[in-house]
C-alpha cells in the first residue's frame, strides 16, 4: 500500500467511493426532510415524533439508496436491531446520530451500547491498550463475540461509521471514517480522520405550534369578515300567511 493509499480504496467492491458517499448523503437528507415533515405534522412543541422518525428512517432511507447498487445487500444482525443494515463490498455501513447541534465529530459516541454494537465492532479495529499504574497493558474487553447473523460476513469486513447531527431544522454535519469502540460509554477511538459528507448547507426552518397558532389566528374562518344584510319583507298577519279571507 502506497503512501497515497486512502482507507475507501477497494472498500466497496465495484461500487466507486463518490457514489457510495452520494447516496449516503442523499440517504441522510432524505431522513432528515421525512423527520421533519412528520414533526411538522404532529403540531407539538416536543420533538418525540422527529426522533423517532428520524431513528426508523435512518436505515430504511439507506436501504432505499443502495437497492438496486451491484455489490450491496441488506443483512439482519439479530434482534438487537429493529431493521437490516447495508453492506457494500466489503463496508457495513452504520449511521447514527451524534448531535443535535454543530459539535466536533470525534466527541461523538454510540448511543446505547449494548450486545448487538458490541458485535458490529468485531469488524473495527481494536482499541489502544490501556496502561495501568504498574505500566502493564490491558486492552478493553467486552466479552465473546456472539456468533450469529454478522459471524457470516467475510473476516476483511470493514465497519464504516456514519455519525451525524442534525435537529428538526436541518441536517448539519455528517461524517464517515473507521474507528474503534473504546468503551461501554461508546467513545471511539478513529483511525481515520472522519471524513465530511456533503450536507445541504441552508437549514429549512418548520413551523412550530405557536407559528401554526398564529397562523391559524390570522387565518378566514367561518365567522370572520362582515356580516350580511338581510333582506327583509313586510310582515303579514297571521291569517294572510295562512291563506285565509283577510279581515276587514
């Protein structure tokens, strides 16, 4: 390997880098206009629904782009994971989101480390060695690898980490690069510079409830506006109204 050797060199099979990297940018932004739309939609100050889609959309968006790619498929790593990850060439490819404002990436960590994440770093590289006060080593250990749906990838499977920050008025900033899991806190150790992903740079703001309120107060309602005149009638007595002979 030459100097000029980059780590995406020969990473995803026949598929090109550029490519790779457009459709994962494109994958994000896609799950970042759906997040916002649904929160738009929900009309609530909390953002539960903007997490949550954006949490489903995450993967589903990803698979999306990489459907028709020659050289990717959808694997299921277990029941750790509510939807199936990406693999391309020799990439597993896993997003996850890191902020929710504009922070320095290698202050991210892995939200939640549990079996299932433990089990995706098999395929990262291991963390430095821990020193101890008697200056012995002592690498960070989280158990066995389980072996079950990821134990069938090849062994030069690279896992490819795609962090991101985002909020319901855009997404900010995404990163790819390898790294290792230094902890059950999730910090990570890159060995790669994580690397920029192109992101739409202009936030496109949402209305949030008190906007829609005074829209909607703004708004032509069925009360609004001046009243009609009426036309009125001279009045008839009763027996006229009736039909009947009219009294003298």
């Amino acid at each position: 390997m030459t100097n000029d050797a980059h780590w995406t060199d020969d990473l995803f099979g026949g598929v090109k880098p550029d490519e790779v990297q457009r459709r994962v940018s494109q994958a994000l932004q896609d799950m970042n206009d759906n997040a916002r739309r649904a929160q738009g939609d929900a009309n609530s100050r909390r953002k539960h629904t903007y997490g949550i889609t954006r949490y489903n959309n995450c993967h589903e968006r990803l698979q999306e782009q990489f459907a028709e790619v020659r050289g990717a498929y959808r694997i299921n790593a277990g029941k750790s994971f509510a939807w199936d990850l990406v693999v391309v060439g020799k990439a597993l490819l896993y997003p996850f989101h890191y902020a929710h404002q504009d922070k320095d990436v290698r202050e991210a960590r892995i939200p939640n480390v549990h079996r299932g994440i433990v089990d995706l770093f098999q395929f990262a590289p291991p963390p430095t060695p821990v020193v101890d006060i008697f200056g012995e080593e002592h690498m960070p250990g989280f158990g066995p690898v389980e072996q079950g749906r990821l134990y069938g990838l090849p062994r030069d499977t690279r896992l490819v980490l795609i962090p991101f920050a985002s909020n319901d008025s855009g997404l900010l900033k995404a990163y790819w690069g390898i790294a290792a899991l230094v902890d059950d806190s999730g910090a990570l150790e890159w060995t790669t510079d994580p690397e920029p992903l192109p992101v739409a740079t202009i936030a496109r703001p949402t209305l949030d409830i008190v906007q829609r309120q005074r829209a909607a107060a703004d708004a032509v309602t069925f009360d609004s506006g001046e009243e009609p005149v009426a036309e009125l009638s001279p009045k008839q007595d009763q027996a006229g109204e009736a039909g009947g002979p009219s009294q003298p």
